[in-house]
C-alpha cells in the first residue's frame, strides 16, 4: 500500500458527509468524525478491491446539528 503523505477535507466536504451519513444511516456523527468519512470518500477509490477499514463514530454528533445546517 502506498503512504499518503499529506491531503486535506475542506468544511463543506465534511459537512457533506456528516448529512450523507445522516441520511443514509440514520447515524449523527461529530463533526470531527465527518472529516474522516470526507477523506474516506477521497481515498476509497485509490485503494485495491476488498481494502477493509474501520471508522469509529464515536461522540455525539446531535450536538453538533445545529451547525451542520
């Protein structure tokens, strides 16, 4: 597997997945866990078919609604 050595997620993309998540899961993520599910969404289609990985939605992201609308 290759190393990335540096990217970034602008606002508006992690905003963007914390409703995608929302929508499509039913799962309210903090805001600092949308960061991760928008890099996700950079990084899966680089990686090898069948790559697995783990994203922990830890917190509570119904705190943070009111920002994300």
């Amino acid at each position: 597997m290759k190393a990335v050595l540096s990217t970034s997620v602008t606002d508006e993309e992690a905003l963007e997945a914390f409703k995608r998540l929302s929508r499509l899961e039913g799962i309210i993520p903090m805001l600092e866990t949308s960061y991760a599910l928008a890099y996700l969404e950079k990084l899966c289609p680089t990686l090898p078919n069948g790559t697995k990985f783990v994203v922990n939605c830890s917190g509570r992201g119904d705190k943070d609604v009111q920002t994300a609308n």
